[in-house]
C-alpha cells in the first residue's frame, strides 16, 4: 500500500498563487507516476497534471502555462505550483500515484480544498 498526504490548500483571491505538497509513503518502489487530480462542485473528476520519474510532465490544457508539477524523489514529494488563479479553480485536489501512465491512479489521497474567489 502507498499512502499520500497532501497539504497546502486554502483560500486566494483571483490571480492569486498557492503551492500543493504531497508525501508519499509506503510501498513505493513500483510507482512511477504521481501526479493530482481535481474535482469541484458539482463535476466529475479531472486530471489536472503528472510527472513521471524522468520529469516528464503533462498537464491538462487549461492548466498549461499556469500550473507547474515538479517532483523531490529524494524526499518522495510532488508539488503542484498554481498561479494566476481563477474561481473556476476552485476544486478539491487530490494527489495520485501509478504505476504508470494510461491508467488510472492505482493510489488517491484524501484531497486538499483550494478556494480560490473573486
């Protein structure tokens, strides 16, 4: 089992930037890909962007240029960097890890709640 722990959530006005952290710990040797999802009132849940182990990085369209995912593997740590931020944004974001990408996440934490009004 992976558990993940995210932190970093919270309230900004629009234009406004936050950071999401997550920690995973566990049985990680076979997780490649982690990455965060997004679910907001109301919608289904969305990929917002991953990176694999070499630093490859997807993002969703609406997030390119925005968002930045970047990973610490020494310290089994993903982070989400959201900029100019939107009330659209607003979502509970939830980390992801997998063993690789054209799945889905094999493990999900519990979300973080990012508000974000205008």
């Amino acid at each position: 089992q992976v558990q993940l722990v995210e932190s970093g959530g919270g309230s900004v006005q629009t234009g406004g930037s936050l950071r999401l952290s997550c920690v995973a710990s566990g049985s990680i040797y076979n997780i490649n890909v982690m990455g965060w999802y997004r679910q907001a009132p109301g919608k289904q849940r969305e990929m917002v962007a991953d990176i694999g182990i070499v630093d490859d990085a997807n993002y969703a369209d609406s997030m390119k240029g925005r968002f930045t995912i970047s990973r610490n593997s020494a310290k089994n740590t993903v982070y989400l960097q959201m900029d100019y931020l939107e009330p659209e944004d607003t979502a509970v974001y939830y980390c992801t890890a997998q063993r690789r990408r054209g799945i889905r996440p094999d493990y999900w934490g519990q979300g973080t709640q990012v508000t974000v009004s205008s």
